[in-house]
C-alpha cells in the first residue's frame, strides 16, 4: 500500500505492507483510509521531528476487515470517522479527568497512521472512539470531529458558559472552531488575528466580534473597552506566537482565566510568577480529547451547530507536500488530503 513518510523535514510515497488482522492477535479492524486532515502537530512533528513517520490521525474511512468478538457495533463495509487514542477509564489521570495524560491513552494509536491507504484500529479504538459517518455531512466535514473535540475539552476545561466572554487568539481553523465551540456553550466571544481574510471568515461564524490584531496595547485596550473596562473572562490561545502571551496577560481580567492551546517557540517564554499572584490568574493547559469529547464533537457537528464546510481545502494524496508548504505558508487554513482517489 501506499503511505506518506516523513523525515528530516521531506515527505515521499512509499509501499508499504498492509496491515492484517493477524499481526494484531486476530482484533480489531482495517480500514481503508479515504481521507485524513492534516493536523497543527503533524507540522510540528514534520518540522522538528527528524525521524521516519508516518503522519496523520483525522481520519475517515471505510472497514475493510473486522474482529471484534462480541463488539457488534460496527461491521464490514461500514464508513466511519475516529479518534487515535484510547485512555483507560480506570487509572489515576482518569479518575481526576486528565485522560490525555493517561499512561494507556499515550501509548495508543492507529498504525501506521492516518496518511497511507490502509490503517489498523484497536478494539478499544472501536469501542470508545469510532463513530459511523452521518448522512449529512461529506468526509472533509466529518473529519473535523477529532480537532473540535480538542476544542470541546478546552471549552470544558475553561467553564465556559452562559454569561462568559472568551477572547480567541489566532483564528487558523483551531481558533475558527474553538470561538464556535464557545457559542455552542452559550459564551459571548471575540477574535482577533494578523489576517484579515481569517477575521472575515470568523465574522461570517457567529462570532460576536471578530478583529485584526494591532498590537498588544491597542487590541487589549478595544478588549478593555468591549468589556466594561474589566477584560476577557477567559482567554484561549490558539495562536503559537511568544507575544501571544504578553497580549493575553494585557487582554485578560483580573481572575481571569488563559488556556494555552498551542506551543511557542521559546520555550522559555512563560508569565511571570508575581502577575499570576497579585491578580489571582487561573492558567491551565489543553491538549488531547476524552471519548466523550468526541461524542459531543460528533453531535455538534452532525446538528450543523459548528460549521467547517469552508475551513478546508482537499489535496489528492501526492499533493501532500504542497499541502504541507501551504499549511506552513499560511496558504491554506487546513488541509484536506484525499487517499482514495474519486
């Protein structure tokens, strides 16, 4: 089969063997990928990630073999869409809900990834974070359940809620998705980003204000203004820019809330000890979905309550390397790369 490898900041197709169900105990499924979106840390792991990889995890396919024992939820030729890790409900992370730093959860994925024709799923993959696709939406559409779901857990994380103003940072297709997760919880939110074409885009998804970044002190000061003087409730940072952190401290109230969703470059960049003391901040951090993350995700998306039909462009599967260079040039909000061939 084909496959998608990445090393040392180039990507080829190469043949691969396809996966069976013996090389896994006899459990589980194949699945032929149809088409897989290409994620944020599929660029970082191209980028800094030297070693040979095959990427991808948003993925919609198509069951081609399937074992499952007394599972009978999904069956041969079913279409359906997926999460990559599975935590295990029972371990310490777990019961204090912090699913994506269980030991079981890290350790699971799908193989040998999302990017080639064929990949092999788990039972626990198939029990916890399957779903068969929905009528009502195409494979890009549905592929968005995975990063939604991110955004779902963030938006939990954060408490959002009726009566809230969040403030979104960075309006790629995370924080496009993330201001909508908001409103799905019922906050008021605000974007901001450098690109007026990604504000536009957030104007026309029901974001309540959506603005072209200035500078730290005159978008934090229309923020201010917008807010009675008193700042954003909750911050979400789905922009990995080192001056995001200054402007979130500017932006936010005083005990407030900021949520990192992305990694900067300077890892040594951080918020100083005495403006987390003083003002009573509340930072917390958001990675990775829980299974009942990717329910909700799925709901949202199948209601139509969050939409993504424009947030992404299709690639043919030898394209992916322009889809990359697109990505990385800001080209392109999302990429879309289509295995099968129509």
């Amino acid at each position: 089969m084909k496959t998608a490898v990445s090393e040392n900041q180039k990507i080829s197709i190469q043949e691969k063997p396809q996966p069976t169900l013996q090389e896994y105990g006899g459990k589980g499924a194949i699945v032929k990928v149809l088409g897989c979106g290409l994620c944020g840390s599929d660029i970082v792991k191209f980028l800094h990630d030297g070693a040979p990889k095959v990427l991808g995890h948003e993925v919609v396919g198509k069951i081609v073999d399937i074992n499952n024992g007394l599972f009978s939820k999904f069956k041969k030729g079913d279409k359906v869409v997926l999460g990559h890790h599975v935590p295990c409900m029972k371990c310490d992370y777990c019961r204090n809900q912090n699913y994506s730093m269980c030991r079981q959860f890290k350790k699971t994925n799908i193989f040998p990834g999302g990017f080639s024709e064929y990949i092999y799923v788990s039972p626990l993959h198939l029990q916890h974070t399957v779903f068969k696709t929905p009528d009502n939406l195409d494979d890009m559409e549905i592929s968005f359940m995975e990063p939604l779901a991110c955004c779902v857990r963030a938006v939990e994380r954060a408490e959002v809620q009726k009566g809230t103003t969040s403030l979104v940072i960075g309006l790629g297709s995370i924080g496009l998705l993330m201001g909508q997760a908001v409103k799905a919880f019922e906050g008021d939110v605000i974007g901001c980003d450098l690109i007026e074409e990604r504000v536009a885009i957030a104007n026309n998804l029901n974001f309540d204000v959506a603005m072209k970044f200035e500078n730290n002190d005159t978008t934090a000061a229309k923020i201010k203004e917008m807010t009675c003087s008193i700042g954003a409730d909750i911050v979400f940072m789905t922009a990995g820019a080192d001056q995001s952190l200054d402007f979130a401290l500017k932006a936010v109230r005083d005990g407030g809330t900021i949520l990192v969703f992305s990694s900067v470059k300077n890892d040594t960049a951080g918020y100083t000890n005495n403006e987390i003391y003083y003002r009573e901040l509340k930072i917390l951090g958001s990675y990775s979905p829980a299974p009942k993350d990717l329910e909700t995700a799925y709901n949202l998306l199948t209601k139509k309550k969050i939409i993504v039909k424009y947030l992404s462009t299709a690639y043919p599967f030898e394209d992916i390397g322009r889809a990359i260079e697109d990505t990385i040039a800001n080209k392109t909000l999302k990429a879309y790369i289509k295995v099968e061939k129509d």
